[in-house]
C-alpha cells in the first residue's frame, strides 16, 4: 500500500491552486456541438437524409471502440467541433470515436450514446436518434461470423 502511494506521489503532478480556474476547461466540455458522420442506412439512422450530424456534446465521455464492424452508426469527423469550446487535447481524444453504438446482444440489443441526444429538450437534431433507438432496437442484425 505504501508502495502504491508512493508512484502515485511520483507520477502525479501539483498544481497550484490559482492554476484551477484555468486549468479547469482543459478537463471538461460544458457544451459544444460536435461534427459526426452518421451511416444513414443504418436502421438507428432511418429518416436522416444527410451523411453528417451535428451533435451536442457536455461531456468528455468516450465510448469503446465496437468489435463489430457494422455497429458504428455515429463517429466523430476528424475536425470535431463546430462551436464551443473544447480543449485540443480532448478535441484530439474525440475525433473518429464513436458517438453512438447499436449492437446486438443475444435477443437483446445494446445502444450506447456518448451524450444525451434529448439534451434538455431543445436539442432537436437528435430526437430521431433516440426514437430510432425505441423503435427499431430489434430491427437491425448482428453480423454473421464466417
């Protein structure tokens, strides 16, 4: 135990504390809209006419990259943001990760979103998303393994 404090002592930086306050944005993402590439023929993607999305984004979340090819609806662009403010190191963690994620479980389905696609019910872009992700949840196919 004694060991663990002291790499934790050795590897983690200090800070001041006058240092917080500007310190603090490069950690976090209080609203920005991000660029996404959307695969429309997915049934998560019914009714988008359009192969790029903007998305609201308040976190820094990441979602796990799928083992399944197909399961991607959404990743973001190489150049993420387009409006906001968000660090170059998290604008760097973000870009071409997914941002939603439908996979198929058993007889079950798994939709994972990065961010609220409802956010506070005036982020309209998304809506379709989640009611895609209601409605068509048992529509699309795992891939068959050859």
């Amino acid at each position: 135990r004694d060991k663990e404090r002291e790499t934790m002592k050795k590897d983690q930086p200090r800070y001041s504390y006058s240092e917080k306050e500007a310190r603090d944005p490069l950690n976090v993402i209080g609203g920005a809209i991000f660029s996404g590439d959307i695969d429309i023929s997915h049934p998560i993607g019914f009714g988008y006419t359009h192969e790029n999305i903007a998305i609201h984004k308040n976190t820094t979340s990441l979602l796990p990259r799928s083992k399944n090819p197909y399961a991607t609806v959404i990743a973001y662009n190489d150049a993420p943001i387009i409006s906001g403010y968000a660090s170059e190191a998290n604008q760097e963690k973000l870009k071409n990760t997914p941002a939603l994620i439908a996979d198929r479980r058993g007889k079950g389905s798994i939709i994972l979103f990065a961010d609220d696609p409802n956010f506070r019910a005036t982020w309209y872009g998304t809506n379709k998303l989640f009611l895609n992700s209601l409605f068509f949840s048992l529509v699309f196919d795992p891939p068959r393994n050859n």
